[in-house]
C-alpha cells in the first residue's frame, strides 16, 4: 500500500525540484536496469525512439532522431557510433541528401530493444503504481499534464514583465 502523503523530502519543495528528484530517480533506476542488457538509460531512449520509427515505416536521420529524443545532435552521433561499433544499429549515407545519416536498428539490435522495452514497461508500471497504475485515470492526467510542459516554451534568458517593471 502506497501513502498518500507525501515524503518528508518533498514536504515544501517546488515543482522544479520534484521534476528534476524524479527524473534523477527515473534515469538511475533505467541505467540499472538497462545494465544487464549492455546498455546505459540514453542508450536504450535513442533504440526504443528508433525502434518506433523503424515500426512506422521511418529511417530517421539522426537530426531527426536527436529532436525526437530532446537529446543534442552530436550526442545522438556519439551514441549512434558507439551502437553502430556494438553491431546494434546501422549508420548509412541518406541518398537524398549525402550530409545526413540515416540510423536504423540491425536485427540484434531490434531484439535487445525488444528486451530492454520489457524491462523499462515493468519499471513504468511500478512508478505509476501509487497514481493507480499504468491506464489510470489519474496516470492519463499526469501524462496529459507532462506532455503540456515539454511543450511549453522554456527560454533562461527571457525576461517575464513582472521582473521587468521591478528594475
């Protein structure tokens, strides 16, 4: 059984802290299950991300792939490399334009995607768990809530009015 009240470490804290305390524990609690299989938490967000493409009938680039992910272009480059030395993924040249690079998952690299799918569902079951599991209606809030805030612009360097009119 689950509390409903929350921890005593997040008794005060702002939403910033609790995304960024989440997200923390979300990617831990992935490195270490990916670790059996091979692979870090990045690793397996950019095969599970191609891994869809792939399904739909997609081979992304890997700019494609990198806005997709959220993760930066030569990273996805960097992981691309080190999946492509692993004999989990394929880079190839994009006939239609030389400077890009098409990815796609080899036949091992489609199955130890499959695999590592499976693992990080049971662990999404098990987070989701206190909000009344993975199809709840509460956990379609969150997911509608969460999706509302990735696409909301975020710029550092904007200056909100109200701190405007205070200088």
């Amino acid at each position: 059984m689950y509390s409903i009240l929350m921890s005593t470490a997040s008794e005060g804290a702002t939403p910033g802290f609790l995304v960024w305390r989440l997200s923390t524990k979300w990617r831990v609690a992935v490195d270490r299950a990916m670790t059996p299989l091979g692979l870090t938490h990045a690793q397996y967000s950019l095969m599970a991300s191609l891994y869809g493409m792939q399904r739909s009938g997609e081979r992304p680039s890997q700019r494609r792939l990198a806005d997709h992910t959220g993760l930066e272009p030569l990273y996805v480059s960097k992981l691309a490399r080190t999946l492509e030395t692993a004999g989990l993924l394929e880079r190839t040249r994009d006939p239609r334009d030389p400077r890009a690079v098409q990815l796609a998952l080899t036949e091992q690299g489609r199955e130890r995607t499959r695999q590592a799918i499976k693992v990080v569902h049971r662990l999404l079951r098990q987070m989701l768990e206190p909000l009344g599991g993975l199809d709840s209606p509460r956990t379609r809030e969150f997911t509608r809530d969460l999706a509302i805030l990735l696409d909301a612009p975020l710029d550092p360097f904007a200056m909100d009015s109200e701190s405007d009119n205070e200088h």
